[in-house]
C-alpha cells in the first residue's frame, strides 16, 4: 500500500506541475506590406512581426478579398496576397498562434487601378511579378531579369535603366491577363535616355491586343503603335510616326492605318493629312529628347473608341481613326469583338555592331487605368 500511495502521490504531484505550466506569452507587433497602394491582381509580399516564444508558433491568413499565393498561404509568419481584380478596400488578418496563446494583428489594402510601376524595388517587381524582357542587359546574375534602378528611394525620380545588350531589338514587356482591358483605358509611361542613343533610331511605345475568340479568321486591331526619335532635328528630318495595325489571319495579311490597301475594312489613320501630316508621321520639336531629359507619353482609347494622345500633359491631338474602323467592322459583322488588351511594350534601339555601346532607357513609370481616367500629367 505504501508504494502504490507514493506512486499515486508522484502522479498527481506531475500532473499538478504539468497543469500549472503556462502556453508562452506572444504578441504580434506588426503585420507589415510591401507598398501602401496595389493594382489589379498584384503580389504583394506581407509579413508578420511577432514577439514572444518562436518555437511551435504558427500562423494563420485570413483576407476578405482576394487570395493567398497557395503554398505560402497558413502556418509563416509571410505570406504573399494576391490583390483581386475589382479596385477597392480590403482586410487581411494574420493571426500568430502557440498553445492557446494568440495574437492578431488587421491591415488595409487598397487597391485602385488596373496596374502601375514606379520602379523602386527591382528584386520584386521584376522576379516572377509580370514584367518579360527581350536583349537587354541583365544586372542579376541569375536567371531572372533585374535591371539597375536608379534613385530607388524617391518614386519621383526613380527609373528602371534598361540597356540594350546586342544587335537584336530588345524590349520590356508586361502582360495584361490579370484583368480584362477594354476600352475605356489609359496608358501613359514617363521615360528618356540616358549616356547613349544611337543615331536615327527611335524608342516605341505599344499595346498589342488579344486575337478574338470567336470568329478568328475576321480582321482585328492587333497593335496601336507610337514610334519617336528623341535625338533628330525635327526642323528637317521626321521624327514620330503614330499608326494602328490591322491583322486578318484568314489571309495573314497585316496592314498598318493610311495603307489602303490589303484590309476590309480599309483602317483609316489616326492622324488627318490634311492638317500636315502624312497618314502617319511627321515633325514636332515635342519629341526631342536632351541626355538625361524624361517626358510623360500617354495615350487613350474613350467608352466610344475615340483616340488622345499626350505629351507631357498637354493633349497633342484626338482622333476618329480607330472608332471609325471599329465602326465600319461592326457595321459588317453586327457581332464584332471589343478589342481587348494583350500587352504593353517599349522597345528602343538595339546596337548597331558588337562593339557599339548599348542604347540605355530610364524608365520612370508606367500607368494603365481602366476606369475612363485619362492619365494625362506629366
């Protein structure tokens, strides 16, 4: 009896100590994000600050909209939320558990616009969040592209300096498949030079759009393309060329706006010739561009198709050239397709030989709005 008193004493004694231990005290200090303001379907790294025990601590993610990238989403103290596609204020939650112990920390996400870039952190905004390259130099040695940003603590004049790496033409490029584009949207990207441009070549700015889903073999609007050279004389030489192309792809023929030849219906250009111009270029001291200088480029597409273009704020023209074609397509085929964005590009020189220095590109922002906004400051 002794013994089984002593063993009986031992137990409860052990599970009075057990029950008297205490899950470990934690607190959440912060749940931090990386950026205040995101855009339509954005990855957005967020991370939990918590002190207190570390060992067995869990997390859990909540959002009330959007989603959590999936083998990141519970138990890390980071995360990664993928904003939705609809602008508007969102909650996401990160709750830091052990044992019965929690803390619980609510942050605000707003979202409000379809996609912006200001080019202030090149590890994350060009690994895996969209942007694609062509010929350009590549500042990582991995395989990821990650160009030099310049002035990365002030958004104001930040840039992502692209430099062209060969004799093949390089380009940045950004898909447009988190959200459907349609018209009305804005496109404006602020961007210049810097060191070296090569004589007589010209920076381009493009949106490409989406072949139709249905009816595929019909003609299409499948680039908008402004093309300018920052370093001519625009007393005497032409010096911005602005067009449309027209792709049919039961003939495979593409033709660009003012050639009236080789597409029905004949797409008429965007700017007037009767005003000066040829059907797509011409001269204007706006697009001279100093070693260094950046300008704000925008172009618009109104709800009834109508194209603005802008320099630097101020309005250069407005056209009918695409409504118009828009127009006569929809006329032919009362169920023609709104023409839908596929990617947004610039390109710029690519070296004339192996030798030649590479052209170098500083791109301070770039804007797309869909909500009728015209994004026309500088």
């Amino acid at each position: 009896m002794k013994v089984k008193n002593k063993i009986f004493y031992i137990l409860a004694a052990a599970i009075l100590i057990s029950g008297c231990e205490k899950d470990p005290n934690i607190e959440m200090t912060s749940l931090n994000k990386l950026g205040d303001e995101f855009y339509l379907g954005e990855r957005v790294l967020m991370w939990a600050s918590t002190e207190g025990e570390r060992e067995d601590m869990t997390y859990e993610w909540k959002a009330t909209g959007g989603s959590f990238d999936g083998f990141r989403t519970q138990n890390r103290f980071e995360n990664v939320w993928i904003a939705p596609t609809t602008p508007g204020t969102y909650e996401v939650t990160a709750t830091a558990k052990n044992g019965k112990s929690t803390s619980t920390k609510t942050t605000s996400m707003r979202v409000t616009q379809y996609f912006f870039d200001e080019f202030q952190n090149p590890t994350y905004m060009f690994r895996g969040n969209g942007w694609l390259q062509s010929n350009l130099v590549n500042s990582n040695s991995g395989s990821d592209f990650i160009p030099v940003i310049s002035n990365a603590n002030n958004p104001s004049l930040s840039t992502a300096d692209i430099v062209a790496s060969g004799t093949s033409a390089p380009n940045m490029r950004r898909l447009l498949n988190l959200a459907e584009l349609k018209a009305p949207f804005s496109v404006k990207t602020k961007l210049g030079w810097k060191g070296f441009f090569r004589t007589g070549q010209a920076i381009t700015i493009s949106m490409l759009f989406v072949q139709p889903s249905r009816n595929t073999s019909r003609p299409h609007i499948r680039e908008v393309r402004w093309s300018f050279n920052p370093t001519v004389n625009p007393t005497t030489t032409n010096n911005f060329q602005i067009r449309y192309e027209i792709f049919t792809p039961a003939t495979g023929v593409a033709v660009f706006s003012g050639n009236t030849a080789g597409a029905f219906p004949t797409p008429d250009p965007l700017l007037n010739p009767s005003a000066g111009f040829t059907a797509n270029s011409g001269r204007n001291a706006i697009f001279a561009l100093a070693n260094g200088q950046q300008k704000a480029f925008t172009f618009s597409l109104t709800s009834d198709y109508t194209f603005i273009a802008h320099v630097d704020g101020v309005e250069w023209f407005r056209s009918n050239g695409i409504k118009d074609w828009i127009t006569k397509a929809k006329t032919q085929w009362p169920d023609f397709e709104d023409p839908i964005g596929r990617e947004f590009r610039i390109a710029f020189p690519a070296r004339a030989n192996a030798n030649e220095t590479g052209t170098t590109i500083a791109v301070n922002s770039v804007y797309i709005n869909n909500d009728g906004t015209i994004l026309n400051t500088p």
